[in-house]
C-alpha cells in the first residue's frame, strides 16, 4: 500500500532530467520522462486514488534556481507530496562554464528549500540523490564536487525526516547489468531505460513504507 493519500497533489521538481521536453505552455504537461512515467503507472497501480500530478522542472537548474522560483512553482500549488531531483547542474556548471556552487552554498540553497517548504506546506517530501555515471570518461573528474554534494543531500533529507531515494548508488548497481550508456548515455541525462529505473524505484520505495 502507498503512503500517498487519495486525491494528493504530487509535485516533481528539479532540472532537465526532470523537465525532459514538458510544454511549459501546458501546465499539466508532464515530459516524457521519469514524471510521465509514474503519473501513467500509479493510476494503473491505484486505480481509486485519483491523484493530480504537477512536474516543474526546469532544464538547467541548479539549487539557487530552484530557491528564486519555489513560492511560484511550489509554495502555492500546495502539493501534498513534493518530490525533487536537483544538484547535478551545481556540480557540472563548474566544469563547463568555471561557474562553482560551493558545498556551503548549495547545502544553504537546499535547507533553505526545505525550511520554506517545511513552514509553508505539511508535504511529504521525496528527495533524490543527484548522480552521474562515467560516460564519457571525463565525467569521473566531477566525482570530487559531486560526492560531499551527495552526502549533504542525504543528511537533509535526514533532517528534513524526508524520503530518501539513493540513486547514485542505485544507477550505479544498475551498470552491473548493463554498461552506463545503457542507462544514461551522458552521464546525466537518462535514457528511456534509465527514466524506467527512477520510475521504478521512486514507486517501490513510496510502496515499501
């Protein structure tokens, strides 16, 4: 049985792995990523919850993104489940653009997400582990910015008493059965295989408590 409640408001929210094509025009476009993903698969699971699913992820960004839009594109749909995927801009923006987010401020950025949410909405939140995988080869590099990043994201989600989601360490247990590109041929982005494996952690995790 799900922890999710009938008639719930679900939020996604995060950068392009999230966004992945939705029509900003259209909000109630969901992508054709991990969101569209669980949005089809839930009802089929739960046929009488009759919930609402919102996705408001934006290609490209990072936590200080998401801080300047939250009360827009959060606050006021007052979803009773907000679940969010951010962190891997504010490591990549470092190596393609010598533009860092310091751990100091990107821990800022993000508990300050999660105090605004936690004073403005009695959500459940999920939080996902940002991650990347060694595809190409140059991506191993980023593994200093990325993993204290991690760590910080984990003990929020801690903090917070939220749902943590491991999926560095999930994509990473993936590779075992199929190499990287497989799963995400940038190391970033997902392929549709890898969309299917947050969908498909994000609902047996949501299931399991």
């Amino acid at each position: 049985m799900s922890i999710i409640e009938p008639n719930s408001v679900i939020l996604f929210q995060g950068d392009s792995i999230t966004d992945c094509g939705r029509d900003y025009r259209q909000p109630n476009s969901l992508g054709t990523g991990y969101p569209l993903i669980i949005a089809s698969l839930y009802p089929a699971l739960y046929p009488n919850h009759n919930l609402k699913f919102i996705n408001r992820g934006i290609s490209g960004n990072r936590t200080k993104d998401l801080l300047a839009r939250w009360e827009e594109d959060c606050l006021k749909l007052q979803p009773d489940v907000i679940s969010i995927l951010i962190g891997i801009n504010d490591v990549w923006r470092r190596y393609d653009q010598n533009d860092p987010t310091s751990l100091e401020q990107f821990t800022d950025n993000y508990r300050r997400l999660l105090s605004m949410t936690r004073e403005n909405t009695s959500a459940k939140l999920i939080i996902m582990e940002p991650f990347v995988l060694h595809v190409p080869e140059d991506r191993t590099t980023w593994r200093e910015d990325l993993d204290p990043k991690r760590t910080a994201v984990k003990e929020l989600a801690e903090e917070f008493q939220a749902i943590f989601i491991p999926l560095d360490s999930i994509f990473h247990d993936a590779t075992k059965s199929q190499p990287a590109a497989y799963w995400c041929p940038d190391g970033v982005h997902p392929a549709p295989s890898g969309h299917g494996l947050i969908a498909k952690v994000w609902l047996e995790t949501i299931k399991a408590l």
